[in-house]
C-alpha cells in the first residue's frame, strides 16, 4: 500500500530548497533544530497513519447523522483519532508558547499537517479550522477572550468555525442579514442565520466556538457596517447558548466533516432574559471582515494545501497501480507477437504521461504552498522592508495558492482515477474518493472566480503596481540564475517570455477605463498567472537540485521538463485573449443560455 505523502519530498523542499534549518538562528524559533522538526513530521505521520486513514472510509460511507435525542452522531472512532491528535498538542504546533504551543514555523507546522489532510480530509477539517479560528482570536482578542475561548481550542477540549455565508447570500458579504444588537453590559445579542458552517455542530468536543459575522444597526452600508462575534454553543458558565442546529448538508465528498445550517436567536434555548444569542465583540465595532480576512487568508492557504494532500495521495496511488497492474504490451515489441508479455503499465507512454502531469503539479502545488508558508514566517520574524517584502508577496500568492492546487490537483486526481481504469471508479479504491473530496476545494473559501477578481483587481493593482512589481522581481531572480546553468537556460528563457508578457497583458488589461471588460476574464488570469508561478517553482527547485545525482533528483528534472513543454505553452493563447480585452461573456445575454 502507497503512503498519502512523500516523506523524501518533504524533506526536500524543507531542508534543501527552502532551507527551513536557518530559521532556528532566529529568536522566535532559536529552541528548534532539524532534529524537532523532523520529530513533529515523524509523529505526524504515524498518527495520520494509525488513526486517520483507517477511519477514511468509514467516515465517507457512514455520514454524520441527527440522531433522536437531536445531536449530531459520527463513527466514535473520528474521536478517537482526533484524541491522538490533540494529545500529541499538534493543534498549537505554530502558537506561541505562552499559550501552550510549541512556537514552530509555520513552514514545518503546515507540512506535517499534509499527512493528515492526506489520510483523512475530513477529520482534518475539525482542528484545523479550529487552529485558524484560534489565531485570529489570539491576534485580534482581548485577553479575556484568548483566556476563555483560545486557551480550549488549542488544548483540542474547543473546536472553533467560521460562520460567514447565510442562504440567501452566499459569498456576497454585503448581503448578509445577520444582527447583532448591543447590551448594557457589553455582550449583543445575535439573530440570523447561517449556511455551509464546516463543523458547526457535533459532539467531539465540550463545545463550539463561531465566529459570526453580523451587522450592527448604525454601521455603514455592505461590508463596511459588518462587526465579527464570538458567539459559543455554551456559554463560559456551561449554559446553553441560543444556537440551534436546523438541518446538516449531505455532501459529495468531505462527509465526516459535518456541515450545517444554524439559527442564532431563533428561541430554541434561552439563555439570558433577552432574546438572541449571546455574542461577545471581537475588536471594535464595524471593522469584522479585516478580521476575519485574517483568519480567511491563513484558511485559503491551508485549502490549497488540502487540495495538494488530496491530490498528492492520489498520485502516490496511481502511481503504485502503474507499477503493479499488467496489462497491454509494448508497442516495439515485435509488432506486439503472440509470444510476447504483458507489461506493466507504467511503460506505457500515455500512462506515463498522466503520472507526469500529477507529479508535475501535486509536487509544484506542494512547493508553493510551503514557499507562502515561508513568507508567513518571513513576516513573523523580521521588520522594517524584510517584512513588508514578504507580506506584499504573501498577498499576490495567496489567491493563486488557493486556486490554483484546487484546479490542478483535482485535475491530478482525474488522473488517478484515469491510470486505474475500471478500477478507479469503484470506491473499492481510494483514488475516487480523493476526487470527491477535492471537489469542494475550488468553492469553498472564495471560489475560482472570486479569487481571479481577487488578483486582477485588488492584487495585481494595489499600491501603484507594486505587488505585481515584486512578484516579476522575484521570479526574474530565479530566471537570471538559472539563465547561467546550460541545462536550464532554455527554461529561464521561456519562463522570462512568459512572464514578460503577463506584464503587458496586465498593463493592456487595465489601459482601458472600462472595470467590468476588464474583469470580465479574470478566472483566465488566474489559471495564466498561476501557470507561470508554478513554473517559476519547478525553476527554483532545479536551482537546488543542481547536478545531484540519483532517481528522486532526475524525477525533479523530468518533472520540470514535462510542465514546460506541456504546461507552459498554454499560457500565450489564454494572454492573448485576455489582452484583447474579449467581451464575448461579458456581452452574452442570459436569455441566450
């Protein structure tokens, strides 16, 4: 049986591209060494292992259920294993320690996650929007609030959401009906309701703390009047908060991560005399989205991982499927004679070229993911230009490491399930699980088209150019290093092409006084942009593999190979189309559809 992940990739992005070690010269990590970091990977895994992925299936095929006495009933070895989990103190792996954690880099912490986003998506999803919920409250609460609410979460005895979208809004924050109303002894009052909450009711731990956004009456018109409340299922004296669960969504994939539908102060329970539920202000009033988008940008990383987890494990399954399963013979074998064998179909070209095309981007995903990790450490442990440099950069890459993994991982998973056959499509085998699962990862968290807009319209553009200024900087370096290698030359070359022309695209795309024309293809900017970023990593690895010998460092080099001369080339037609500024959806009238 395959392992999810690759221990030796791991390693190799950490230790000998991205060269983690040397953040333990700095103070925040000065008590880690390589020894602790690869202490937390090794226990990562074997926890995922033992006590995640025996629970996959068993999760997929018994959905989470509201039983007779009105709760939330899941297989109890989900608890169990999440049980491990918290006591192994892995949900704090990145907090400080002053709040019990063990202060790792975000780098390392997120790469020993993947092997629990790879065993088991859903029983991941429980503490790892629990860790994002926690660090928002860690970075915006008072300290009462982190005492009484962040404290639990990261000792795994709390689970934390994000309550943003309601039936009737979707993504459209500036629709939401939710309010809040202000008390006399500073709590409010919380009515509305709530849709697509990931682990909005169970009974895995003593309780669930929501992050509700929610409008207080007086605030500004769309997001700009949005506040952001802690509103728990208990209150900190045990009583029962007004936060009733209406129904669970029967999903896809991700099954065993429940997901709700709430009402807030809809009477079901009464906590204090006044109806509503009982909410606590998190900063200052009107000010909830910058908030949240905290906590929603650690979220969007951590999905692109997810997506890149689910992705890698299904490549690392097909891949073992090739080298196992016999069928076909080789073209060049004497005209295929009647005495010929059977071959494994790894040998197969075709095959070959869809185990490339997973290799290519699962591995590219995993890198990029970790890169940003690393800007998110960068940004932590420096000042002054150092920081700034690394929270611009941070910002420009996060709409493509969402998407970007979310699309081609999910295409990797395709994949997989194409290299097994038949077979790939029986849930006898993983491979369609990890498709489903995935499927969720280009909606959920800002979808596809939301994250284009997100790019071409904010993050390209902002401050004057600049994000998009040191996004070409930063790959023109790779490009100017690798130009001096003979092997990667012609690399460097048609990566600087590429790039060359994203920046010309860009400035045409917004040459014209006419935003709706110029957004129209966004969703086209983000797939060209994020194919040139990835090329841009693959480069950057080959710059640290250098003319290391044996079959993992050659793997890098086919790899790289293989997305240049098949990936890469994509990119011209989908800039030229968006230079010319094409209005065909933009003019298409819905009564034509």
């Amino acid at each position: 049986m395959s392992t999810p992940m690759s221990r030796r990739d791991l390693e190799f992005l950490l230790y000998e591209w991205l060269e983690v070690d040397s953040l333990t010269s700095r103070e925040r990590f000065s008590d880690h060494s390589r020894e602790t970091f690869d202490a937390v990977l090794d226990l990562s895994a074997n926890i995922a292992q033992k006590c995640f992925a025996p629970v996959n299936k068993k999760g997929d095929r018994n959905p989470p259920y509201i039983g007779a006495a009105g709760q939330v009933v899941l297989p109890s070895e989900i608890s169990d294993g999440l049980e491990q989990f918290r006591s192994a103190g892995l949900i704090a792996g990145s907090f400080d320690e002053a709040l019990g954690g063990m202060q790792l880099p975000t780098v390392v912490n997120r790469a020993a996650m993947t092997w629990f986003q790879a065993t088991n998506a859903a029983m991941s999803s429980y503490y790892f929007l629990t860790a994002a919920n926690a660090s928002l409250l860690a970075e915006y609460g008072t300290a009462e609030q982190i005492e009484t609410w962040v404290r639990p979460m990261l000792d795994g005895r709390f689970t934390g959401t994000m309550c943003l979208s309601e039936p009737q809004a979707g993504s459209s924050l500036a629709d939401i009906t939710t309010k809040a109303v202000a008390m006399p002894d500073g709590t409010y009052r919380i009515t509305g309701t709530k849709m697509w909450i990931s682990g909005g009711d169970h009974e895995l731990t003593d309780n669930i703390v929501h992050l509700v956004l929610a409008k207080v009456p007086g605030g500004g018109a769309g997001v700009k009047g949005i506040s952001l409340f802690i509103v728990p299922k208990y209150l900190s004296d045990g009583t029962r908060n007004d936060v009733a669960l209406v129904g669970l969504n029967h999903k896809m994939g991700n099954r065993a991560t429940t997901n709700a539908l709430l009402n807030f102060g809809d009477g079901t329970f009464d906590p204090t005399p006044e109806s509503g539920a009982v909410g606590y202000l998190v900063g200052t009033e009107h000010r909830g989205l910058s908030y949240m988008f905290h906590m929603m940008n650690e979220a969007r990383i951590g999905v692109g991982l997810l997506a890149t987890a689910l992705g890698y494990a299904g490549y690392l399954a097909s891949l073992e499927y090739a080298r196992t399963r016999v069928q076909g013979r080789a073209i060049d074998d004497a005209a295929s004679a009647a005495d010929s064998k059977p071959v494994a179909i790894i040998e197969h070209a075709d095959v070959k070229r869809m185990l490339l095309a997973q290799k290519s981007y699962v591995e590219g995903a995993l890198a990029l993911g970790l890169y940003c990790s690393k800007l998110v450490d960068e940004a932590a442990t420096t000042t002054g230009p150092d920081r700034d440099r690394a929270n611009l950069l941070l910002d420009v890459l996060t709409p493509i490491a969402k998407s970007w993994p979310s699309q081609w991982c999910l295409e990797a998973n395709s994949l997989a399930i194409q290299v097994h056959g038949g077979y790939g499509y029986t849930t006898e085998f993983d491979v369609e699980q990890h498709y489903r699962d995935n499927r969720l990862n280009p909606i959920h968290e800002g979808t596809h088209g939301i994250q284009g807009l997100d790019l071409l319209g904010r993050k390209v553009t902002m401050h004057a150019g600049a994000g998009l200024t040191l996004l070409s900087d930063t790959i023109s370096d790779t490009i100017d290093r690798a130009s001096t290698a003979p092997a990667l030359s012609t690399y460097a070359d048609d990566l600087g092409k590429a790039l060359n022309q994203l920046v010309a695209v860009t400035a045409q795309i917004w040459s014209v006084d006419d935003r709706a024309a110029s957004l129209a293809n966004a969703s086209i900017y983000l797939e060209a942009a994020g194919h040139i970023v990835i090329a841009w990593i693959w480069l950057d690895q080959l710059l640290a593999v250098g003319d290391r010998d044996g079959a993992f460092y050659d793997g890098k080099r086919v790899a790289t190979q293989y997305f240049f001369r098949y990936e890469l080339p994509k990119v011209a037609a989908q800039l030229t189309l968006l230079a010319q500024l094409d209005r065909t959806t933009l003019d298409t009238d819905p009564t034509w559809l």
